[in-house]
C-alpha cells in the first residue's frame, strides 16, 4: 500500500499492542484496521508508542505516514514491541508474586461503589456475617428516606431502548477515547515542565525530590479511568450544571502556593479605585480654594519658581491619610469645576 | 526505555537522565553484572573505576555497539535496546513462553485473587446475575428518579450508588437549600456544544450533551492535579530570601 503498511503487518502489530493494553492495564489502544482505516491505525499506534515511553526517534517522529516505510523501521517496530510484550509478562509475574495485584483487585466490581454509597447515607460498617441482601434492602430504605431532603434530581430521564443505547454506546466511546488522548498530553505536558525545572543550576540539587514526586504525580495522573460511561450518564444531576468560578477558594485549596501569596494571605490595604473606601475631597469653599491659591502664589514668587497646584490624585492621597472628614462622600467632580474657573480669575 | 523496563530488570532507580553519561554507565554496569555477563567479572569494577571520561564513554559506545545499537543513535534508544537484551535473558531464565504466556498469567493472577477475596465484607457474596440483584437495582434507580430501562443490572446499580455518593450526602443536602439554589447560576444545557457532528434522535442528542460536561469536568479534576503537582515543587524549590513585602502598597505618587 501507498503508506508501506500492509494488513497482515498491521494485524500483526495490533496483537502485541493488545497484549501489552491488556497486561499493563492501559487505556489507549489501537484499533483493528482494516483498508479504510490505516490513518486512524497509525495515530493510534502513535500514542501507543508515546504511552509505552518509545526511545527510538524513527518510531516516534517525523511524517507519520511515511514514519514506517522502511524496512528497518517496521523491523524496529516489531522487536521494540515485542521486547514490550515480554516486559510485560515480567512485570505481571513480579505483581503475582508480590502479591500487589491483591491489594488493587481485592473486592468485587460494584463492592467499593455500594460501599460508598452506604457510608454517604451514615450506615456503619456490617460485620462479615451480615446478609448481603438485607444489607441493599437497608440501602434503598435509606435513599428512600434521604431523597426527598434534595433539591438534585437526575438529568437524563430518557427511554433507553434498542434504538438509543447502541447509539449512546458508540458515544461513550468515543467521549472516552477523547478523555484519554487529552490525559496522555496533559501529562507529558507535565513532564516537560517539570524536567525543564532541572535545567536550572540552583534546582539540580533538589532534582531526586523533584523527580520523585514528579513519578509518583504521574503515575496517579495516568490510573485515571474515564467517567463517560453508560453508569455516569445515567447517574448526572443537576449539580453538573453549576457555574462556578475557576479561582473561587474552594477548589484552590491545594492549588495554593508561596509564589502566588495573593491566594494565600489577605488583600492588601489599598489597591487602589475601591471608592467605597476612600476619603472624599474636602468640601472647601471659594473663600479658602482663593487662600490657598494666594498662599501657592506668594511661595512662588519668593522663590522665583512655578509649583503647580496640586493634582486630583495627590490631593485625594492627602486626604486619605487625614483624620479629618471621615465617612464624607466623594464629590469632587462639581468642586473641580469650581477649582478651574477660580484659578482662572486668578491669572488674570 | 521506560520505566517499566527500569523495573523488569530490578533496576533500584526508576529514573535516568539520558544527559548525564555516570548515570548511563551505573546502569549498564548494573545490568551487565546483574544479567547480561558479557564481560569478565573485573570489567564492571574497571568502568566505574577509571577516571578517564573518554576512555570508559568509548568503551560505552563499543557495548552499545555490540547490542545493535546503530551509531549516531539517542543514548535512550542505545539504552533501550541493552536493556531488550535483559529482559530477554531474564525472560528465558524464568521459562521463557511456556511459563510467562498471557494465558497463565490470567489463570496465576485469578487465582491468587479469589483467594484473597475480601470475606469480611459481606458485599462480595452479592450474586450480580441473580434476580435479587436485579429487582434492588431497578428499585433503586425508581426511587432515585434515574431511568431504569438498562439491561443489565450491574449499570443500574453503579449509576444508583454513583448518584448517591455524590448527592445525598449529609453536607451537601444541608449546603443546598432553595434559597442557596435561587442564587446559583446554572448552564443551559440545551444550548451547550457537544463537539462532534449532531445526533438525530433527540436522546441521543442530549446524552451527548451531558457527557461532554461530565468529561469536561473529569479534566478539571485532571488539571488540579496537575496544578499540585506544579506547587508540591514549586513549595519544595522557592527561593524565600526573595519573598514580597506586602505590608504596605503603594497608590499614586
């Protein structure tokens, strides 16, 4: 074919790459191709190969249809792939015998979720004898009870029949794989900063730190399971449609940091424009305003120099730092006005 | 290479920085001595040992060399094919295709966790395909108000307890009184974009609405994580000789 992969080599790739999907616990995976499809095979294969972390640059760059034409590269591929594979079963073996394959899978699918949903309704933890059924009897007694207290309801009250769900089906695949290929960029995009980090001097020192916490960060980051799934659609209430703020506090608790104090302390006294809060300008009549311009005057001359008068901000700024005429509004626009028209009279 | 690999061959570090050669050659003569042994007993000692850079970085790129490596290539696809050589050997040590096929793996790890099924809670004796199960489950979506026309009953009763965990909580029933709701802006959901081309069967319209925004929502949550990540560090790093003053602000002149 024009691109230089075949169907049979194609085939051929998709059963490593199942495989390892299948032994690694991944979320990408590459779809089976057939004629119509090769595009869409090669940007699978391509993330896949990021995921798997792919040193080799004929693999992982360049014009990805022509990225395996050659030879070498489809020969790369395949012993990259399958070294993969046995890496794979390595790994696997290492968790049995390790035994922390027990500590992720030890209950049953719904087990964790059913359990949640008990402890949200304060119902205590059942000894081991208890009847699993009287146990779900109590949980619908409980809802029961509770779901008349809130103001949620479910979102999605359509029929599911054998028109829509295959439909709906097709979706949630297609939400997911989209879930997944923006988790894949946001977490090499988070590598890439991090790493950046360590070109600087003074942070070399910290590099194990940074590195560690770093791996661990992108290990949970990369065990996210997509939530757009039959279960979630059903499951969505009303809270899915709030609006909230992107900095409203409560979502930047951790997210806080000494370099941005701002979201830590806080305001400052004055940052300037909050009328509310400021002293209004003194409420001077004619008589005084014509004083002080003489007074200014008089300075002048004796010193043969021009001061100006005094701006708007700096009379304002003097005025805020006075103990005088405090909680007087702010009316300085109309007094303005009457400023001008006096220093005029006063020039001539 | 990846970390995984790092891992296959018990490696003690999970990282390598491909900058910096004394790193690459604590690896390889690691993993020489550990599995490999392709050199005598004394070569692992002299490459650590010798103070000349040139000299054991030549030697480097030779061991390279012989493993397939072609030359001019990135020191982390030199690496990685070192360490294909490894996993191969360590592969063949532990039985090779007949011992490590997926299939009894499968069979290995099923086993070891059906004997360790957590039988101190009662849940796991629940029988999903019983009817039982089924009738809690549609009772539960009932009561709920959630559509209950799935088939199978083990989604009619993760999306219950999923609407449960999440709404029904003591908190957020007491935070969410009418007159809190009044006051809290909502999104048109008709009116939101689902991204793709639009379905006809006006269910399948909306479903598609409402998993754009709970997809939406999972990245949120993603970049929060992302973000503490960014200040775990950032905490770890800053220089605090040049923290602001901000004591006083200054406006004006």
């Amino acid at each position: 074919m024009s691109d230089g992969i075949t169907l049979d080599f194609a085939n051929q790739i998709i059963q490593y790459c199942a495989e390892i999907r299948e032994l690694y616990e991944i979320e990408e995976y590459v779809r089976q191709p057939n004629d119509h499809n090769l595009l869409e095979f090669l940007y699978d294969l391509s993330t896949f190969l990021l995921e798997l972390e792919c040193p080799h640059e004929e693999l992982t760059c360049g014009d990805i249809r022509t990225r395996f034409q050659s030879s070498s590269a489809k020969k790369l591929l395949e012993s990259f792939l399958d070294s993969e594979v046995k890496t794979a079963r390595l790994i696997t073996r290492q968790r049995i015998e390790s035994g922390e394959i027990v500590s992720e899978k030890r209950d049953l699918e719904l087990t964790p979720l059913i359990d949640s949903a008990l402890r949200t309704l304060n119902f205590p933890k059942q000894a081991g004898n208890s009847n699993e059924w009287k146990l779900l009897e109590t949980l619908r007694q409980k809802t029961d009870g509770r779901v008349s207290q809130s103001q949620r309801h479910p979102l999605f009250k359509a029929t599911l029949d054998e028109n829509t769900l295959p439909e709906i089906e097709k979706q949630c695949e297609s939400f997911s794989r989209d879930f997944y290929n923006r988790l894949l960029l946001l977490n090499s995009r988070l590598k890439v900063t991090v790493e950046s980090f360590l070109w600087n001097d003074r942070l070399k020192m910290h590099r194990e730190n940074i590195q560690s916490i770093l791996s661990a960060r992108v290990d949970e980051i990369g065990r996210v399971k997509a939530n757009s799934d039959v279960a979630h659609l059903l499951s969505a209430s009303s809270s899915l449609l709030y609006i909230q703020k992107a900095s409203s506090m409560d979502r930047r608790e951790r997210t806080k940091s000494k370099q941005h104090p701002l979201s830590i302390m806080d305001a400052p006294k004055d940052r300037g424009g909050r009328t509310e809060e400021m002293v209004g300008v003194k409420q001077e009549s004619f008589r005084q305003q014509q004083h002080t311009f003489d007074r200014q005057h008089s300075q002048n001359r004796q010193k043969s120099t021009f001061d100006r008068p005094k701006t708007h901000e700096e009379q304002v700024l003097e005025q805020h730092t006075s103990r005088d005429n405090s909680g007087q509004n702010w009316r300085g626009r109309g007094r303005g006005r009457g400023r001008g028209r006096g220093g005029g009279r006063g020039y001539h | 290479m990846s970390r995984r690999k790092l891992r296959a061959v018990e490696y003690d570090r999970d990282y390598i920085n491909f900058d910096d050669d004394n790193e690459i050659r604590r690896l390889i003569v690691t993993v020489e001595e550990a599995h490999l042994k392709c050199r005598d007993q004394n070569w692992s000692a002299q490459m650590l040992d010798e103070q000349d850079v040139a000299k054991w970085t030549v030697e480097l790129e030779k061991y390279f060399t012989e493993f397939g490596a072609p030359s001019g290539c990135s020191r982390a696809a030199a690496i990685d094919y070192v360490l294909n050589a490894a996993v191969q050997k360590i592969y063949e040590q532990k039985g090779g295709d007949t011992e490590l096929c997926s299939s009894r793996l499968r069979e290995q790890a099923e086993k070891v966790l059906e004997a360790h099924r957590d039988s101190q809670n009662p849940l796991n004796r629940l029988d999903y395909s019983s009817p039982n199960f089924a009738e809690n489950a549609r009772a539960l979506c009932s009561i709920l108000g959630i559509s209950a026309h799935h088939p199978d009953p083990k989604v009619l009763m993760k999306a219950a307890c999923l609407y449960i965990a999440e709404n029904l909580g003591d908190d957020v029933i007491a935070e969410e009184t009418e007159e809190v709701l009044k006051n809290k802006k909502t999104l048109n959901i008709n009116a939101f974009p689902i991204g793709m081309q639009a379905p006809k069967n006006g269910a399948v319209h909306f479903s598609a609405r409402l998993l754009r925004l709970i997809c939406l929502r999972q990245l949120r949550v993603v970049s929060r994580m992302i973000n503490e990540t960014l200040v775990e560090i950032q905490n770890l790093t800053m220089d605090m000789s040049k923290r602001a003053d901000l004591k006083q602000v200054q406006y004006g002149r």
